[in-house]
C-alpha cells in the first residue's frame, strides 16, 4: 500500500525541517559559499542529496538492523564521522582569504567527498532512521522506502542549496580577512558543537 496523503505530508515537512535546520552539511555549505561562491558549491549540494539518497535507501533495506545487532559496529561508524567532523572543522578554521590567483586553484569538497560524509554525519544518520521508523508502512514496504528515499532527496537538495547561497551572498560582507577569519572559526565552532549530542550521549 502506497503512502497515504497526510503521512506523505507529514513526512514531507519532518524531511523540510530536518533538512532546512543547522548541521555539519549546511554549516560547510555556508562557508562553502562564503569561501568559493554558490556555483562552485553545486557539486556539495548534489553529493548531499545523492548520498543522504543511498543512506536512506540502505537504512530502509537492513542496514539498521544490522547495526541494532552489532551495536559496536554502529559505535565505530559514530566515532569516526566525530574524527571526521573533527577534521573538517580543522580545516575551515584554518581557511583564509584567497586570491584571485589561489581562488582558481581552491577546492570545495566535491561530489564524492560530500556523498561519502553522509555515511559518518551524526545528523544524517538521525534523519535517516527517523524518516524509515516513523513514516514508512510495513505493507509496500519495499516501494515505500524508495519513495520515502526519493521525496527526501527532493526536498534535501533545494534546501541546502539555501545555505550555500546564503553564503555566497555574504562573500561582499567578509571581503575584510579580519572577519572572514572570524566567520570561519564561527562556522567550525559550529562544526564541533554539532557532535555534543553524540558526547552527551555516550556520557549517559
């Protein structure tokens, strides 16, 4: 049985809220913008929507209940995104302004960098689970997580797009190195701050 109407509305705006919302993804889209500009970012956005895509699809066909049975592996996977964050938060820290020269030879994280990250980003595993045990039928349940999957990607992608514009419309506002420094120590501040749930977590 498809998706009736109101779940699939309901689960639109929890995919609209949970994409829209602060995390590592639109946290580095921003200062994507900010440091290369909105088109040079278009190969972020995509690896985004395109690997949240496949994360969905492989939570909804086993994947979960694979790491409900070997809740170590499960563990591993967490620390290593940490690690991962960890790194990338390094690296926007250190970020500076470029020249004209440097901007041609500066690299955004690509497709595949940005694919390959929703495999060990905290936020994306949440949204992942939440959407296949919350909104996806048993009955049909192989067609409904693709369509599940696919409604994601859809709306995933517009906006996060949001953040990389929004960052590329204050690259007139950080032109001052002064503040496009504090800019990129703000945004890897955010960065770190996005794993205390994961500290919290394992405290408990």
């Amino acid at each position: 049985m498809p998706l009736s109407p109101d779940l699939l509305l309901a689960f639109a705006l929890f995919a609209l809220v949970t994409s829209i919302t602060p995390g590592p993804n639109n946290t580095m889209l921003l200062a994507s913008g900010v440091n290369f500009g909105f088109r040079r970012s278009i190969a972020h956005i995509l690896g985004i929507s395109c690997g949240f895509f496949v994360l969905v699809l492989a939570v909804g066909l086993g994947l979960g209940a694979v790491f409900e049975a070997y809740p170590l592996l499960y563990g591993v996977l967490r620390y290593v995104g940490a690690a991962y964050l960890l790194y990338l938060a390094w690296k926007i820290a250190r970020s500076g302004p470029l020249s004209d020269e440097q901007q041609g030879r500066g690299r955004p994280l690509g497709y595949w960098g940005a694919a390959a990250f929703q495999w060990v980003n905290p936020k994306a595993w949440v949204m992942a689970v939440g959407a296949i045990s919350t909104y996806t039928p048993l009955q049909g349940y192989f067609t409904n997580v693709l369509v599940i999957a696919a409604v994601f990607a859809l709306i995933n992608a517009p906006t996060v797009s949001l953040w990389a514009a929004c960052g590329s419309l204050l690259r007139n506002v950080l032109r001052n190195p002064r503040w496009l420094r504090l800019f990129n120590l703000g945004m890897a501040g955010l960065l770190v701050l996005s794993l205390v749930p994961l500290l919290v977590e394992s405290l408990c």
